[in-house]
C-alpha cells in the first residue's frame, strides 16, 4: 500500500525524469541559458604580444612573424600553465631579492634572473643530462667556475655560490659573441656549440639561426616569462602580499672542521634535520667531514621567521581564530 511519503516522492522523480528527457519541459533553454552562463566565466583568450620587448637592453624584433609566432607559444603556455606560473611569482618572491644584487654587482643585466626561473622554476631539480641547482650546472662546468662538488658537498645547490659561478659563466659568454642575447643562448647550448653554429649558418644574431627545438624555444621562455612577471595582472595572475613566499631572515654560522653529525648541530641551534637541509640543500650528507678544512657559512633561520604569523600577522591571526 502506497504511503503519502512515497506518493509524493514517485510523483517528484516522474517529474524529473520528463523535465530531462523532453525539452519543450524547459530543460533544454536551461542547458543553453547555463552553457552560455559558463562562456562568459570560463574562456581561452589570444595573450596579448607586447609593442615592444628586448633582452637585456637588445631589442626583439617583433615585427617578423617568425619572432611573434614564437613568442606567442611561450606567453601562451605560461599564461594558461597558471599553477605552474603562479608557483614562478610565489618563489621568486623570496629567490630574486637573493639573485637581483648579485647579477647588478657582476654587471650582469637584471634580466637574466628569469633565465634562473625557467632553468629550474627555481626548485633544485637535476636534469636527466645531470645539470643541477636552480641554475642548472652539470658537473664540470660547476667545477669550472669555482663550485666545490663532491660527495658530501654540492654548490652548484648553493644560491649565492652558483649565481656567482652563473656570472662568471654568462661574462665570459658575452666577451666571446658581444651579444647578451647570445649568451643566454649559449648558456643552454655551450659556447662551442653555439660558435659552431654560427659559423656553419654565417649569421650572429640569436632570431636568426637555426637551433635545435630545446635552444630556438630558450630565449622566448624567458621572454614570456619577464613579460609576464612585468605585467601580472594583464596575463591574469592577481597576488596579494601573503600570497607570496616571504624572505626569511637567517644568520650565517661559521664551519671549517669536521660536523660529525648535522641533525644534533641543527638542534643545538633551535631548528632541526629538515630545516637545515631546506636551508643549506648544498649539504649532501648527515655529516661534514671537510677534509680540505673549507671555509663553509650554513645559514640557520631565526626560529620565530618560520611562523606564518611572523610575516602576516592579521593573516596569521585570523588563520588561528578559524582554526
């Protein structure tokens, strides 16, 4: 025997069954009312390709439509790769007030903090060809230009050490091709390997060689990206202050003998094992033995600099009362 309760939920599901299933119910003008709803929230728009652009202080030509083409692919896939850019604005937050004095004391253009950002996306990854750190150095170019890399010690992991190695590197590129340009090019490609392309295809201006897929895409990354980061807003990325990762304050502690075992180290100074690895990731083991007796500055943050609320206080005090 039927119940009012079921009566009137057999009549609500026959109700909806008809509204879906025949459209002169009203369901079809809904799906059509919601979908154009949707296309004004949710669109893929064309990035605007600025008027102007150079590279350190060298102009891009943006009136050939090779150049613009290229350009677009990279603004583009950094416009609409939003996690990935967002975390790009987030790092460098803390990343470029680190890398920006150090370019400006090897007089090294300003612009060539974004070639580091699209190396590594400022993470200290290691490429399958085993180049390292936020500046991406294999091996013996590290070495090379003054890194210490062995089992227990690591610089091109080291910020300041390895955009100093990145100067030196980028300098002697320049005196070689006069072009800054072409020297970012060679960063990617190795000086050789650049030389020999242009004497192979008789021309010196990086827009108009030939390179493989990995070196013609280099320049415009970095392109994009500072056009990007020069205009946030216009490429639809919106931060406020707390949604960046704030600079820590850290004091330098002086080692040159033997640290037999570096969690205890990092507990006798307030912090432990993992932030002193966060810190120092160019520390490759759980001791420093330093045989060569080296002079090493690891950085320990000041515990009360790890709290959010440090940074953000109203954020932080809102984020406690929440909880």
């Amino acid at each position: 025997m039927l119940t009012l309760r079921k009566i009137v939920v057999l009549i609500l599901s026959q109700a909806i069954i008809i509204y879906c299933i025949f459209p002169f119910f009203g369901a079809s003008s809904l799906v059509l009312r919601c979908n154009a709803e949707n296309n004004k929230i949710y669109q893929n728009l064309a990035v605007e390709i600025p008027q102007k652009l150079d590279f350190a202080g060298e102009a891009v030509p943006l009136e050939r439509l090779d150049i613009r083409e290229s350009l677009d692919r990279e603004l583009l896939i950094n416009t609409y790769w939003q996690s990935q850019t967002s975390l790009f604005f987030k790092r460098a937050n803390r990343i470029f007030p680190v890398i920006e004095p150090i370019l400006k004391k090897n007089d090294i253009p300003d612009d060539f903090k974004y070639l580091a950002l699209i190396e590594s996306g400022f993470a200290n990854v290691v490429s399958p060809s085993g180049a390292t750190g936020f500046w991406q150095f294999i091996q013996s170019t590290a070495e090379k230009n003054g890194l210490i890399v062995n089992d227990e010690v690591d610089e091109r992991y080291h910020l300041e050490k390895s955009t100093e190695a990145a100067c030196k590197y980028l300098k002697n590129s320049y005196s070689i091709f006069k072009s800054w340009t072409l020297a970012a090019a060679a960063y990617n490609m190795g000086d050789i390997g650049l030389g020999n392309t242009i004497k192979t295809q008789k021309v010196n201006n990086y827009y108009d060689l030939l390179f493989n897929a990995e070196t013609a895409r280099y320049v415009f990354r970095i392109l994009a990206v500072k056009t990007i980061f020069e205009n946030p807003k216009k490429y639809g990325f919106n931060f406020e202050d707390s949604d960046l990762y704030p600079i820590v304050k850290t004091e330098s502690v002086v080692v040159d003998s033997t640290v037999t075992d570096l969690a205890q180290f990092a507990l006798d100074k307030g912090i432990n094992y993992k932030i002193l690895k966060e810190y120092n990731p160019w520390l490759r083991k759980p001791s420093l033995i330093n045989k060569g007796k080296n002079i090493f500055y690891i950085k320990i943050p000041f515990p009360d600099e790890l709290l959010y609320k440090k940074h953000f206080p109203d954020k932080g005090s809102n984020y406690n009362d929440n909880k």
